[in-house]
C-alpha cells in the first residue's frame, strides 16, 4: 500500500468544521493515486450505476462534499 503524501484540497477546519475531524477529505499518495474519506453509499447507490460502470468487491462507492472537491481542484495535478 502506498503512503499519503499531501492533502489535497483544504482541511476540514478549514471548510468549517469546527472540530476539524470526521470531514470528507482527498490525499495524494506516493503511487500518484489518490485516497478519499467519504461517505460509503456503496448500498444505496450501487444498483443505479450506468450500464458502462461497474465496481469490484473490494470497491465501495463513497461521497465527498462538492466543496471538499471544489476545493482540492487547483491541487490537482493536470498530469
């Protein structure tokens, strides 16, 4: 398993958390991956995938705040 590097993106004390803990959050690893804190909906959202998308079982569809995303963008390396 690769190792995180940075965060991407503000912190969630910084989007206005007030204890800074339990926020989504997106991390750049050591690979060149990137890691997500969200939310799993894996259950709810998984039957209305697009016929086109699939996921594995070791897989889990989570949700992050379009702030949280908004947020990271200029962090994120365009290659």
């Amino acid at each position: 398993m690769s190792q995180i590097i940075r965060r991407i993106g503000a912190s969630p004390r910084d989007r206005g958390s007030v204890s800074g803990a339990n926020c989504p959050d997106i991390f750049e690893l050591a690979d060149g991956n990137f890691a997500v804190i969200g939310a799993d909906v894996t259950n709810s959202l998984d039957p209305d995938l697009p016929a086109d998308a699939s996921r594995g079982g070791h897989e889990r569809i989570v949700v992050i705040t379009r702030e949280t995303l908004l947020r990271a963008k200029a962090d994120i390396p365009d290659l």
